[in-house]
C-alpha cells in the first residue's frame, strides 16, 4: 500500500513538473513574439504612410509610448476625417489609461470629434467610457445620440440608465431617438420597455424607428413578440426586414436562421453585410453554427465575410475554426481582419497563430499583427530583451 501511495505522489509530481515546463516554454514564446511585435511597430512608426504609423502607435501606446501617444492626439486634430476617425479607433481599442484622457480631452468642444467617438464605441464599446456617453446624449445632433445610444446598449449602469430615461421622457426627444433609449432600457434589463416597442410596430411607419423595434424585440421572448417580428419580416423597407429576421433567428425560429444563412452566403452584397453584423445579437452557439456552415459551403463576398469577422470580437465561444478560416484566406483583407479578431478577443492561447504574420510582405498586415500581439500580452512588456 506504501509502495503504492508513493507511486502516486511520484506521478502526480511529475505531471505537475511537466505542467511547468510547458507554462514556462508558452509565457518564454509569448514574451518573444511580444517583443518582435514592438520591433515592428517601431520601425513601422518610420513608415511614410499615416495609417501605418496610426496602426504601429496603437500597439505602442498599449506599452506606454508617449510618442505613439503624441502621434495619436495630432492625428485627432487633423482636417482628414479619415485620419482623424483611424485615430479615434485606435484610441478607444487601446488599453494604456492615457488613451481616455486623450479621448476625454479631444472631445471637449468639439462635437465632430464627440460624434466620432459615439460612434466607433458603438462598434467597440468600453466600459469606462460612461461619462463621455452621457456627454453626447446632451449633444443636439440625433446623430451623436444615437451613435451614443448604441454604445450604452452593450455597456449600461445606473448613471447612464437614468440619463437614458430622462432622454426618453423629454418632450424635444425625437420619435427616432426615444426608440434607440427604449431599446438601450431593455438591453439594459427594463422589461416594461418591450409594451412599449410592440406598440411602435403597430403605430409607426417610420422605417427608423421599426427597425430599432425590429431589433429591440429580439431579446423580448414572448408570443406578442414573434407576431410583432413576422410582421416586420414584411415591411416595405428591407433594413427592418433583415433586423426581423434576425430577431426571429435569436429566438429559435429556424426558418429565419436559414434564411440568415441564404442573405450572407448568396445575397445582394449590402444585404450580405447587414445580416453578418447581426450574428453577434445571436445566441453563440447559434452564431457559431451558422458560421461553420457560411465558412463550409458559401464563397463569401469580402464585405460580408469582414463583417462576419468583426461580429466575432464579441461572440463568445470558440474561435478557432474561424481563425483556421481567415488566416488561411487568400484576400488579404480578410487575413487582416482575422489577425484584428484575435487581438480583439484578447486570445493569448493563439499568439503563436500571428508570429508569422510579423514577417509578412504586406505592411498592413505586418502592422495589424504587432497590434494585435501586443494588445493581447502587453502587460507582460517591461522593456529590454525578451529571454
């Protein structure tokens, strides 16, 4: 019994010593991809293209680099909305506390910049970016708020609820923008808001407006709902349509997920790309099936296929047969917005996936995988040589 109780403690301190080994192999490849990615990201700050050196500051700042941070804040200041919009991007995916104030700092005043912001946190929503929101539910333009809005609906707390229900409830509030509070309220957990969006589906013509019900009704599951939805699936305006099918799709209506399927796999190329920005309001493992089959049988057009991607920075469940997918992926444009899906999702277990990709011929590419590294294991940067 002796000889076989030490037996056991003899295994059992083997595995865990090989458990260590292979830890300290992984954290010693990942410390020097680390350090490749920031060789890369400062020669690509010599770069003679802007969008380059915008992309190579963004993986520098999240090391603190004050001048990747420098260059970020004079790009926000530019004329070029576009340089000025890829800056702002960069910024609100960057992890370095500097970012907010800079953020913080560039909108005050300027309600372009403002609207820009709500908009790219509409697409990437960061908590700690409250108070900047309910700076722009103030702000005249519906197009802020609304961009605003769609931000608070993926990141709500107490302050930003009650500034969404005093919106609401303002008389000047347009029909339009009370829709997006409403859906943000319910999003938020206010289910009494869901009589409210039923009631616009049968009161208003405004395409606007159904839409948001369109989408607003997907989380509410209920036999009023789903009446509601089929209704939608036949309004005159295809945006509402598809935000229908959607909707029915997220609750369980199988017909709808075919549908999906058939609009990003074969449909009019604007459709295609509506409907796989829809896939991250679907249940995961939905998602995740409709993805496999879309990446089985479909030749996805690049539109749909990079939207799919950015879908999946916030779908959460198992990444790696769309890794497989778009690493391997011919266009150019759709390895690129893989290696941003990695680093968006923060996945460390495939850091060894981008390593190539930081030799690569193309500089965008090259750029886009020293972001990506860096963005994931940054906190493990601490100057010097990698060992």
């Amino acid at each position: 019994m002796r000889n076989l109780i030490a037996l056991k403690l003899l295994l059992c301190c083997l595995l865990a010593s090989a458990a260590s080994g292979a830890q300290q192999k992984s954290d010693a490849d990942t410390d020097r991809s680390l350090y490749q990615a920031v060789d890369v990201a400062r020669e690509m700050m010599s770069s003679d293209d802007i969008y380059d050196r915008i992309l190579a500051a963004g993986a520098l700042s999240d090391i603190g680099d004050a001048q990747a941070l420098v260059l970020l804040e004079r790009c926000i200041e530019v004329d070029d909305i576009v340089i000025r919009r890829s800056a702002i991007d960069t910024l609100i995916s960057g992890s370095h506390p500097n970012s907010v104030n800079l953020l913080f700092k560039a909108a005050s005043g300027n309600d372009e910049v403002l609207g820009l912001m709500a908009e790219s946190l509409a697409s990437v929503p960061r908590d700690d970016m409250g108070d900047l929101l309910l700076e722009a539910l103030d702000d005249q333009s519906d197009f802020v708020k609304k961009h605003a809005l769609q931000a608070l609906v993926r990141s709500t707390g107490s302050a930003e609820n009650a500034a969404v229900r005093k919106l609401v409830a303002a008389d000047e509030t347009s029909a339009v923008i009370r829709a997006y509070g409403n859906y943000a309220l319910l999003s938020g957990g206010d289910s009494s808001v869901g009589a409210t969006m039923l009631a616009t589906v049968d009161a208003s013509s405004n395409a606007d407006e159904l839409e948001v019900a369109a989408v607003a009704l997907g989380l509410v599951d209920s036999k009023e709902s789903r009446a509601a939805l089929e209704k939608l699936t036949k309004a005159n305006d295809q945006r509402v349509v598809l935000a229908a099918i959607a909707s029915k799709a997220a609750l369980g209506d199988q017909d709808a997920v075919a549908q999906i399927i058939k609009t990003i796999g074969y449909g009019r190329p604007m459709e295609a790309t509506v409907m796989a920005g829809s896939l991250k309001r679907l249940p995961p493992q939905l998602a995740s099936q409709i993805t496999e089959t879309l990446l089985t049988c479909c030749p996805l057009k690049n539109d749909a296929a990079t939207r799919l991607l950015e879908s999946w920075g916030w779908i959460a469940t198992d990444a790696s047969k769309v890794y497989d997918w778009g690493l391997s992926h011919k266009e150019a444009d759709i390895r690129m917005q893989t290696i941003w899906l990695i680093g968006q999702r923060r996945d460390e277990a495939a850091i060894g996936r981008l390593t190539p990709f930081l030799k690569d011929a193309d500089a965008g590419i090259r750029g886009m995988a020293a972001w990506a590294i860096v963005h994931i294991a940054g906190h493990r940067y601490v100057g010097g040589i990698a060992t």
